[in-house]
C-alpha cells in the first residue's frame, strides 16, 4: 500500500468516468472523425478503457487494417476528433453529466494547504480542457501540469510528463510519494503504482470495486457523493 508523505500533493485526476460522463457524444464524434479521414464507417466498438488516446486511435485504426503510420494517417485522425468533438459541445452539455459528488470532492480536496490539482487523462489536452469547462470542473484544475493522451501511448508514461511540468510552473519536482492519482479502471491503478503514488479508485466506470482493489488501489470508493470520504481516501487517512 502506497501512503504518502506530509507537505505539498499533486492530486491528478481522471476525467471521464471519474469526474464526468459524457454519454455517446464522444463515440460519435471518433466514428465521424474515422469516416472523414478513411472513408469508411468504423465496424468494431471504439475501446477506452484507461486507455491514452493515441493508443485507441491507434489501435482503431489497425483492427480495421490500417496503419497509423501511412500518409500521417494518425495525426490527421486524432485532428479530427478534436474538432468533431468541439463541434458536439452543446450535445456533450445535453446528454452529459457531472458525477455525483464531483464539483464538492475537487472543491474540498482543492481546499486543504498544499494540495495543487491537475488531471491525468487519456483524454487529448483540448479535449480534457473542453470536457472540464462543459461540466464546469475546470477553475479546480491547473491544466498546465496534468498529462494528457496526447503526451504518450502508454498511461504509465504520463506521470513523469506531470511532474517535470510541475517543475517548470511550479517550481516543484513532485515525485511517486507526494502525488496521488484518482481514476476508475485498473490501468489508472497500474499508472499510479508504476510512478509510486497513492492510487484511489472509484468505482464509478466499467470496473468493479472488487476488481479495483484486486489491481493494487491504495483506497476504492463506490462514487464521489461522499466528500469526507473521498479526502480522507486522498489524503491517506483512515
């Protein structure tokens, strides 16, 4: 179990399903953004879980034969995405929904001397800064020094990417013992043990709590409605 030491924390957040649930809106933006750039409507399920949004682009990509790599096919992809989602934004606002407890936990967490909020999100940075503004989310959260699923293609990457932005806005090179990572699926564990940092779960995306805590969380909440619990989760007490 990873606990933290006393002083200043970095608390990266997770968006979608931790924070926020915007609904289809993004899957329709991935299928019209795949049949602008290939010509073809997207056959198999767009697969996230955890996953940084280079990998799921890619990944889409391959399993309908293509290859990432060919004629900046990825990046004229992904360019895509951005601007079919921004163009969704009112749907996003319609049809998605702040969970329960969100706005409090960032706000109560975001209170306590020391705490500097950021995200860590497979989530393309205009979109997480997008998808946070909608839900009005985004004052609790300094863009500058999260990582973003255009940094890297693997989630376990992104921490290090967090921390040297710390480092140059901040002033502050944070590391493993001092930051705590807040997500809902195993990979957001695997990142925050990979770095050395306290992972807390919450059981609000696809994975069970079972499931969480089997994959190494330092703490597994069901949801966000409970403030307290959510601090004392973050802050590794009781």
């Amino acid at each position: 179990m990873t606990s933290r030491k006393s002083g200043p924390v970095l608390v990266l957040w997770d968006i979608d399903h931790t924070l926020i649930d915007g609904g289809t809106v993004s899957r329709r933006a991935y299928a019209a953004a795949f049949r602008e750039v290939t010509g073809r409507d997207l056959e198999l399920p767009w697969q996230f879980d955890g996953r940084t949004e280079l990998a799921a682009a890619s990944e889409v990509l391959r399993v309908h034969g293509l290859e990432p790599a060919d004629d900046g096919l990825l990046d004229a992809f992904i360019e895509l995405i951005v601007t079919e989602l921004h163009e969704r934004e009112a749907e996003l606002a319609a049809e998605g929904r702040t969970l329960p407890g969100a706005a409090a936990a960032l706000t109560k967490v975001g209170a306590v001397e020391g705490v500097h909020q950021s995200v860590l999100t497979g989530n393309l940075y205009p979109l997480a800064v997008l998808k946070m503004n909608v839900f009005e989310l985004a004052d609790h959260i300094d863009f500058r020094v999260g990582a973003y699923g255009g940094d890297a293609y693997e989630r376990t990457d992104l921490p290090d990417l967090a921390f040297a932005r710390a480092e140059q806005f901040l002033g502050r090179r944070y590391g493993g013992a001092d930051t705590v990572i807040v997500g809902d699926t195993v990979r957001d564990v695997a990142t925050a043990k990979a770095a050395g940092a306290r992972a807390v779960a919450v059981a609000t995306g696809a994975t069970s709590a079972e499931a969480l805590a089997a994959a190494g969380a330092d703490a597994v909440l069901p949801d966000l409605a409970d403030t307290d619990a959510v601090l004392r989760a973050v802050m590794g007490a009781g």
